[in-house]
C-alpha cells in the first residue's frame, strides 16, 4: 500500500482537521470529559482536534486524557516536566499542529464552548485573529467577582495604554487565529506569564485583520483557580518584555531585583551582627553573604525562572551550583573594582558599580544555563 493510498484510507477528520483548539491544563483532571463533548456539540460539521498542553499535573490529568484515545482519537496531550506557563503552553501547543486555524482557550469551562463556532466564521470571513471578549457589547463578566473584575478592567487599560492596543478585551485567554499569523509571530513572542493573547497583539503586524465576539464569562466547572500571587508579576514582566524587553532580556530584570533585595537583605545582617551584636565584621560579612546568596536563589526559583522551578533533589543540586557560581561571581566583583580603583584609578563608586554588574551577568548567564536550565 502506497503512503497516499493508505492516507486515503483514514476518516478526513484525522487527516486535516481544520481547527486545532490548544487547551493548557494544570490539574484540570474533573474538566477534561465535559469539555470534548461541549466541543464536539459546538463544531458539528467541523474538522477540529483537541490538544492539552499538561505541565505534569499531580492529578494525572495528562494520563487520564491518554486513556481517551479509543473514544477520541481527535482529542491528545503533551505532557511537559520540568515547566510551567500557560503562555509557553499555548506556543508547545500552536507549534505542534498543522491545522489551518487554531484557538486558544482554558479547561475549566469559563469560556463559552458555543462561541467557537462564531470565531471560526470570523475567521472564514477573512479575520486573521478573531477574540473572544468579554467587554464587547453583548458580553459579560457574568459570575466573576467585583474584585476580579476590577483586576482583569484595570489591566486591560494599562496594558492598552502601554502597548498602545486597540481591543476591548486584550486579556481574553479565549481566540483564534490563523495557523499563518501565529507562526510568523511565534519567534518573538516572549512566552512569559499566562496572557498569550496580549503577547500575540503586541507582536502582530499592524495590518492585521481582528475581530471581537462578545462572550460571556461563565463559572469554573471543577478544580480551583490557578490565578496566584504571581500572576501580578508575570503580567509585569510581560509588560516590561513588550517595552524594554528588546534591550534588556526581562529575565534578568527579575533577576537584578531579586538581587537588589539581596542586597538590602545583606546590610540588614551585617548591620545586626556587627553593629548590634558586637561580632567581628569579617564573621558579619560572611553570614550576610551566605544568607544572601541562599536568599537570592530561593526567591529567583520562585520568581525569575518560575516556569523553570526547580524541586526536590533537583533543588539541593540546584542551590549548590548557585552558591558556586554566586562565590565566583562575588570573587571576580571584587577583583575587577580593585583593578579599576587600584590600577586605572577609577572612581570608587564606578569601580564598584563595574564590578556589580559584571558579577551580576556573569550570575545570571551561567545560573540560567546551569543551574535552571532555562536555554
């Protein structure tokens, strides 16, 4: 049998589907079932495949999803170790599939499954990116709290303010797009955080052609919310990354305020120990840049390179490394500002200042390569 015989030979749904929906999931194991039959109902008549995108999930979500390819063989899961972010999710997702047109939404049922019809005739009618909004006229919040309102409204004018965006609703995780327009943003979309859709128009070409379908924001079906005290701060990184991102990676901003604290953390120590306590300054100076060195890979693991959070053994490993790479770091500080101040008779204050931030990048690239293998 000849390769295209044989491709003849398979139900065209699984050959070319015309719509890939990419669905990220962290423990989203009590949505799954409910969601391909509200899909399958929305597209009769329709080409479509699921894919989740499942960040290991202690729920098994992504093996639950495998034990339905008998029943769904339009529906399959890629399971990432190691990392975390819807954003990254979606971008895996998107570049996974062939299908001509690709959507985008959440598992837990908050967007209206009936819409994606609507979306899809955007898109036949010539939209390049069609945006389920919840501001549009005919739209609705529906459900969500004051307060969460508050936050998704508040974002949504600075980001526009910003980014200099023209939509009603850019924090929308519910769209679709054309398969042609993603991959020629896909390169320079930073992939931070859990707004993919802001990151698509702050990358887009100008020319492209966008339209909103009003949607109403329903209630999580099951599981929790997994917005959390950091969504703030991927939302600001994600911002920073379409301003000043071009000239300096956002990345090592974190890092850089993870170390800014470090350093009032530092003075804090010695300050109490050698002034407080009476101990010598060396020993004060030595405990301050032990807690501190501990201080700034704790909080980078969870802040600067979340998606690439290290645990377990992996985080003993992990703290090690750092403290190695932070005790070089610290050791060729000095070295520098001395050769400046001693050699070129450099102002104190820049000598110093060159060799903080030779330290810092040299921390920055070799951690990021090392000890979090973040690429």
């Amino acid at each position: 049998m000849t390769l295209q015989s044989a491709q003849e030979s398979l139900r065209p749904e699984l050959i070319a589907p015309e719509l890939a929906i990419i669905v990220p999931t962290f423990c989203e194991r009590d949505n799954v079932d409910r969601l391909i039959v509200e899909v399958k109902r929305a597209l009769m008549g329709v080409s479509w495949e699921i894919v989740f995108v499942d960040d290991d999930s202690s729920d098994q979500t992504a093996e639950y999803i495998r034990t339905l390819a008998p029943r769904f063989p339009n529906v399959r899961c890629i399971q990432r170790i190691g990392r975390r972010g819807l954003s990254s999710a979606c971008i895996e997702g998107i570049l996974s599939v062939s299908a001509p047109v690709i959507a985008v939404m959440d598992a837990d049922l908050q967007h209206e499954t009936l819409k994606l019809r609507d979306l899809l005739a955007a898109i036949r009618g010539g939209a390049d990116l069609a945006v389920g909004s919840r501001v549009a006229q005919g739209g609705s919040f529906g459900s969500m709290s004051q307060r969460r309102q508050w936050i998704s409204t508040s974002s949504s004018k600075l980001a526009k303010s910003l980014l200099n965006i023209d939509i009603s609703d850019p924090m929308s995780g519910f769209f679709m797009l054309r398969r042609s327009l993603a991959m020629r943003v896909m390169r320079d979309l930073s992939g931070l955080g859990f707004k993919i859709l802001l990151d698509i128009l702050t990358t887009m070409p100008s020319n492209a052609v966008v339209v909103e379908i009003p949607y109403e924001f329903r209630s999580r079906h099951a599981g929790e919310s997994k917005l959390d005290s950091m969504a703030a701060l991927d939302f600001a990184l994600l911002l920073a990354d379409k301003t000043i991102g071009t000239i300096v990676p956002t990345r090592f901003l974190s890092f850089c305020l993870v170390g800014g604290l470090g350093v009032v953390l530092h003075f804090l120590i010695l300050t109490t120990l050698f002034k407080g306590f009476g101990s010598s300054f060396t020993m004060g100076q030595t405990a301050a840049t032990g807690v501190t060195m501990i201080f700034n890979f704790f909080l980078n693991n969870q802040l600067t390179f979340r998606d690439y959070r290290l645990k377990g053994w992996r985080l003993f490993w992990g703290l090690l490394s750092f403290l190695a790479i932070s005790t070089i770091g610290a050791i060729g500080n000095v070295g520098i500002a001395s050769v400046l101040f001693t050699d070129y008779h450099a102002a104190w204050t820049v000598s110093a200042l060159a060799g903080i931030l030779i330290s810092a990048v040299w921390n920055y690239a070799v951690s990021k390569s090392l000890t979090w293998r973040a690429g």
